[in-house]
C-alpha cells in the first residue's frame, strides 16, 4: 500500500499563487478598462490624462511580472516535490 501523505501548501506557495492570480486579473481588467474606454468614444489625447497612463502601462508590466511569478511557483513546488519523492523512499 503506498503512502498519500501529501504535505499542506506552504504559506509561500499560497502567496505566489494569490500574487499570479492578482497581476493577472488586474491586468485583465486593465484591458477591458482600455476596450471600454474605446468603446464609450475616447480618442488617443483623452488616454494621456488622469489615470488612464497608468491603467495603459499596467499589462506591460502585470503579465510579464505574473509569468515570472508564475515560473517561481513551478520551481517552488516541483521542488517540494521533489522532497517529497525523496523522503518517501
């Protein structure tokens, strides 16, 4: 019989993943922000003003920031994993 005693996610694990959920959606929202934006008849000159330069320049950075912590998530887990596999033998 083989031993299913999986370890509970660790506190770091849990955050990497809210923080790729959260860069993800806020870029997400930034987007439809944007199409709506367009939608509703605003032209190039009124994006330059208020807070619309920063909802524009947020994807630029939200989605690469949130494939980094996407792949810091994979090495943290594969590396439980691996610890895993090892103490079982």
């Amino acid at each position: 019989m083989t031993k299913t005693d999986a370890q509970p996610i660790s506190r770091v694990q849990r955050i990497l993943a809210y923080m790729v959920a959260s860069a993800i959606g806020l870029s997400i929202l930034a987007f439809l922000a944007v199409i709506i934006g367009t939608a509703a008849g605003m032209k190039g000159d009124s994006f330059s003003q208020g807070v619309w330069p920063t909802i524009l320049v947020l994807p630029l950075f939200g989605l690469p920031l949130a494939i980094a912590l996407f792949i810091a998530l994979l090495a943290v887990n594969l590396v439980r994993r691996s610890r895993e596999a090892r103490s079982s033998r």
